[in-house]
C-alpha cells in the first residue's frame, strides 16, 4: 500500500506540473484542444488526490459501527471521479461545437510541442500505475484516466499538425470532441463497475449457478437456498446462504468443505452459510 501511494505521489507531481504548463500553452494558442486535455488533467489531479485518500481511509480498520470498515470508500471516489469527468465532457462538447460554427485562430507549434510532453508525461502515469491482475480501484482509476490522456494527447498533436501545416482550425475543436469521447469510454467501466458494488451485484466473474452446483456437489448437501454473492469492493467478495443437509451428514465437516470450495475456487473469504436440517425456504421472504 505504501508502494502504491508513493506511485501515486509522482504521478501526481509530474501531472501537476503539466497542468500549468499546458494551460499556459492553450491560453497563448488559443487551443481549445489544450484547454479541454488541461481540463481533464485538472480532473485527474482531483482524481489522484481522492485516490490517495480513499487509499488511506480505506485502510483504516473495522470498528463497531462500521464492521467493515472503510473498504468502500474508494468505490465512492471511483464514481465521484468518473461523473465528475462526464460533467467536464458535457462543457467540452457545447465549446467544441460552437468553435466548429465559428472558428477561432489557433497557434499550432506550442499545441504540437505540449502534445509531445503530454504523450511522455501521461506514457509515465500509466505505467506507474499499471498493476497486473486489477489491482485496487483506487489505482485503475487514475491508470485508465492516464489511458485517456494518453490517447487525448495523441489526439492533440495530430489537431496541432493540421493547424500547423494546412491551417484548418476546425481540427482543433474536433479533436476536443474526441478526447470527451475517450473519456466517457475510459470511465464507463468503472462507474458500471461502481454502481454494481453499491448495489451488490453478483461479482462478474462468478457464475452463480456453477457456484450452486459447487455447494451441492458436497457430500451430505441436499438443497442450497437464498444464496446471495457480492463485492465489499473491487477485490473483497463476501456470501450468504442457506444449506439443507441430510439427517446422517457431519454438519461440520460439510461446513468446511463449503468454507474451502468458497476460498479457493471463487476467492470468496467472507461467508456466513447457515446449515439447515429441514428446508425452511417457504417461511422466508422470496429470494434467489
């Protein structure tokens, strides 16, 4: 976690160093492409700041009121995050339009130097916080915005170079356009992703049926009812269910073997399954 903080607090000096640089250089060139990727920067500053923060509370430990502890909050700062972006798009996309109708002069040669810096410093925050296998939400967040800058800065020198060299300014308010497209399909799977922690989805990559099949697969199961399987966060899945056993089975036993099944096979460590005797499925209220 240390590693992943120090990771964070380089990317978020040399970003914000590209930031001031980058304003300075759409306000000479009068860029909107600049401005909309400084723009996203700017948000992505906001962004890595609220990682950092949701890394630290996220840490901190269960108590009694919060048994859990902090473990969603950078749930919370992954989607305060991406819709802040999309906000940021919808303001992109009215100023792009009103320069396609009237265009404005633009300086190409700074717009083409600052892309370069872009493609360098933002080819420097993702793989600093690129993490093989997931890694914390907190992380992929501002690895897939530095994703998205990457692509916007790619997108800015090539606008900067058809200003530059055929003069058509209109290029420059389409690339603005393109970089709030890449935003909007950077941040769309984790605001989805998100959304379906907070309203505990089944994990995507559990099949429940399988699972299902799984439990009753164990020697002494007879019925498995009201199973529910969710996400504390991106990487903590947690299971509730019920497990009719035969009158000759070894509660204990079967309950262990569910307890490792759930463990190794589907990652899940937070498990409460209640062994039943006698199905009481009709006396509780409808579920999966």
């Amino acid at each position: 976690m240390t590693s992943e903080r120090t990771r964070l607090g380089w990317v978020l000096i040399v970003t914000t160093l590209f930031l001031i640089a980058e304003v300075i250089g759409g306000i000479y060139s009068h860029s909107l492409a600049l401005l909309s990727d400084a723009g996203h920067v700017l948000t992505d500053i906001g962004g890595i700041c609220l990682s950092l923060f949701t890394i630290w509370i996220s840490s901190r430990p269960a108590g009694v009121s919060k048994t859990y502890g902090y473990l969603r909050a950078e749930i919370l700062g992954a989607l305060f995050n991406g819709l802040l972006l999309w906000l940021m798009v919808v303001f992109i996309v009215i100023e792009a339009v009103n320069r396609i109708r009237e265009p404005h002069p633009v300086v190409g040669l700074p717009v083409i130097g600052l892309a370069l810096a872009g493609i360098a410093i933002n080819s420097f925050g993702a793989w600093m916080t690129y993490s093989q296998g997931g890694g914390r939400m907190a992380l992929r967040t501002v690895f897939v915005d530095a994703m998205a800058d990457l692509a916007g800065s790619f997108g800015v020198l090539i606008a900067g170079a058809l200003v530059y060299f055929t003069g058509w300014t209109r290029a420059d308010p389409i690339a603005s356009i393109l970089i709030a497209g890449l935003i909007i399909y950077g941040s769309w799977s984790l605001v989805r992703e998100g959304v379906d922690i907070l309203m505990e989805a089944v994990p995507s990559h559990i099949d429940l049926e399988e699972l299902r099949g799984d439990l009753l697969a164990i020697d002494g199961t007879e019925e498995v009812h009201d199973l529910h399987v969710w996400c504390l966060t991106s990487r903590e899945y947690a299971l509730s269910a019920h497990a009719v056993v035969v009158g000759e089975a070894d509660s204990d036993k079967v309950l262990s073997q569910m307890c490792e099944l759930l463990e190794q096979k589907f990652n899940i460590r937070h498990m409460t399954v209640q062994l039943e005797r006698d199905s009481r499925r009709e006396q509780e209220p409808p579920h999966f």
